[in-house]
C-alpha cells in the first residue's frame, strides 16, 4: 500500500497492511506462537514473541501511520503504555505532569515515580507561564493531557512545544480522548503520544490494549529497547481485535460525537445540572484552543450535578448506558469520576483540581440519542420534586 495519498477514514481500514501476504486473507491473522523456528540456526524476522510478531506489528503499524510516526508500539494495557513511556526518564529527572489528569496515570507518577528517584511536579498545564515557573534543571519531560480527564482543560500544545524545545525536554501527550482521527500531536510538534487502545480505538469495551508512537527515530529505538526488555506487549488475540477496532472508528466516532453534542446541549439546559464540560458547546472556555489543534469535540463530556443526592438516583434509575470507569465503546459508558475513574486520587487532591461527588463523565456511544436523552432526564428529575 502507498499511504501518502490516502485520507484517515481509508487509513483506518486499510491500516499498514489490508490483507495476509502470506495468503491474501482479508485480514492478517491471530499468529498464536510464542516462538519461531530459526532455520539453520538463523534468526529470521521473528524470534521470540515477545520480541515481534506478525499480528501485533499489524497494530504498532497501524498507530505510526494514523498518528505521524516512525514506529509504534503495542502494549498490554493503556496503564503499560503510559508506564513504557515514562521508562524514557532515570533516577534523578524531573517530570511536570498536567494536575487534572486520569486517576491511573495520578497514580503512577505520582505513587510510581518518586520510588525510582524520579520527582514530580503537578502543574495547570494549561496555564504556560505555570508550566514555565516549573522548570528545574532536573525537568526532562512534559506529561500531558488535552483536553484533560475529567475536567476539559485546554493545554496549548504548540505553546508546550516550544517551551521544551527551549528547555531539551521531551513532551509526552496521553491523546486517548481525541484519537488519531481528531487529534494529530505529532503534526504540531509533540515527541511522543499515547492511547488506551482499551477506549475508541478497540471500540467493544472487550479489550485491554495500550498504543505509543512517536516520530522521532532516536526515541522510538529507546521505546523499543524497553518494551522489549519489560515484555508488558500486546497479545496476538487482542491484537486483531484491535485492528478489527480501529477500521469502524471513523464512523463510531461520528456518530458518537454528534449524539454527545445533542447531550451536552440539552444538560446544559436542565434544571438539575450546574454545569457542563464539552468543547463543543458555544460557550466552552476553551473552544479556539480546542479546534486550533484538533478537528472535532470528540464524543466524551462531563457534567455536574447540584446537588449530591442526585448522582445516586441517577446511578440507581439508568438504564442504557454501563456504569463504569471506562469510556470509548459502541455502548454509552457512565461514570462517577469520584468514586470510579479517578478514585485512586486522594480526596483533598480531588477537590482541589474541581473533582467533586457530583460529577459524571458520560462516553456516548452508538444508541438512538433520543432513547439516551429520556434515560437520562428519568433520572435527573430534581430530588425535592
């Protein structure tokens, strides 16, 4: 396939590879082998699963080329991806991550890190001059999120470009949300980028799945070194269903994306709700920023709720959509940020990024939104009524 001339929607189908070379099956198969044979006592292609193999390569192609990349890499779980990443810093660096960040990616750096003599800073990424203030001559690397989990802050990812540029620091952004489709990092400058592939682009809630790129070549051979040494790979199994996954994004995503839209719009109008989280209302504070750097509001938003004892009858009364820390499948995902996605963030902390009991991110997914919409107001009906 020559891939320069051909669009997202066409590069989400046909990928790296469209069919087996070995066969010319319609897709490349689940290669179940945790070794291969070295004629003559030769290493061929492959040697050790860990190492490679034909249906995860499937995938890390896959990545590279929707996102910019030079080389891409497979893991066993979005956590395992952000970890690997992160493997690109040593004892006695310095790392500023974004404050309002995903409750796992929390956990990691700041429970994770600090035990390898790596220090932290938690900083309102979208705030450059905070960004700037933060810099030590330790600091190697930016983490961010954009727009962040669960709170739609706006980072500037052309503005966080050039503050590492000035300062040899690498920027690591985690692009889960917004997805190759919306969002193209690498475009704008960003090292490397990284996707729970669990979420839109496997698509089913029935995989767990972690993908990095990144366009930079010396990067992408240290990235390498390590997943091959630490081993936390894709299986061959979920590798195909994650190849699977990815050629229905375009048109998951759209259809996800508009119903979040109508959602957004009429929360934002219910007597019940405070206030709403989605780049795509008129009046979101960080919409220019948004739609400079990315093409669409994805299909993800939160929102709060007045008062507290309505997230429980809401919990209680839904219907459609799963309860659950996740987001990105063809079903409509709830969840309570407090309890569920970001619960591993200590209260106080919580609180202080503006995570309160009452919020809710709803991922929107592929059923009638008029059937969602009267799912949710069943359950918002105010509770002294």
């Amino acid at each position: 396939m020559t891939h320069s001339k051909y669009r997202p929607a066409t590069l989400l189908v046909h990928q790296g590879k469209d069919r087996d070379p070995a066969t010319g099956a319609a897709t490349v198969p689940i290669y179940q082998a945790s070794t291969y044979h070295h004629e003559g006592g030769t290493s061929g292609v492959y040697d050790y699963v860990r190492s490679g193999n034909p249906s995860r390569e499937q995938v890390e192609e896959a990545i590279a080329l929707l996102e910019g990349g030079v080389r891409g890499f497979a893991y066993a779980s979005g956590m395992a991806a952000i970890g690997s990443t992160l493997s690109l810093l040593k004892s006695g660096d310095h790392l500023i991550a974004s404050s309002d960040l995903y409750g796992g990616s929390w956990r990691f750096i700041t429970g994770v890190l600090p035990q390898q003599g790596i220090s932290i800073s938690l900083v309102d990424t979208s705030d450059t001059e905070a960004v700037t203030a933060a810099i030590t001559p330790q600091t190697r690397a930016l983490f961010l999120e954009t727009p962040s989990n669960p709170l739609f802050k706006i980072t500037d990812l052309r503005a966080m470009v050039a503050i590492a540029r000035d300062n040899g620091l690498i920027t690591m952004l985690d692009n889960t949300f917004m997805t190759p489709l919306l969002q193209r990092p690498l475009d704008l400058g960003i090292d490397v980028t990284i996707h729970s592939a669990t979420k839109f682009l496997g698509g089913h809630s029935d995989i767990l799945a972690g993908l990095v790129t990144t366009a930079d070549a010396q990067l992408a051979k240290r990235l390498k070194y390590f997943q091959n040494a630490f081993g936390a790979v894709l299986s061959p199994f979920e590798s195909f269903l994650l190849s699977r996954g990815i050629k229905t994004l375009k048109v998951r995503l759209q259809a996800g994306q508009a119903s979040a839209q109508a959602l957004a719009e009429r929360l934002t109008e219910h007597p019940a709700v405070a206030r709403v989280w989605f780049p795509g209302l008129v009046d979101f504070s960080g919409r220019e920023l948004h739609f400079s750097q990315a093409s669409g509001a994805g299909a993800v938003l939160s929102f709060e709720l007045k008062e507290e004892p309505q997230v429980k009858k809401l919990l209680e009364s839904i219907k459609l959509p799963i309860i659950a820390p996740s987001l990105g499948g063809v079903e409509t995902i709830l969840t309570h940020c407090w309890s569920m996605s970001h619960a591993a963030i200590p209260a106080p902390d919580k609180l202080r990024q503006g995570i309160t009991k009452n919020l809710l991110r709803i991922s929107v997914g592929l059923e009638d939104v008029e059937d969602l919409w009267e799912d949710l107001e069943t359950g918002l009906v105010p509770c002294n009524l």
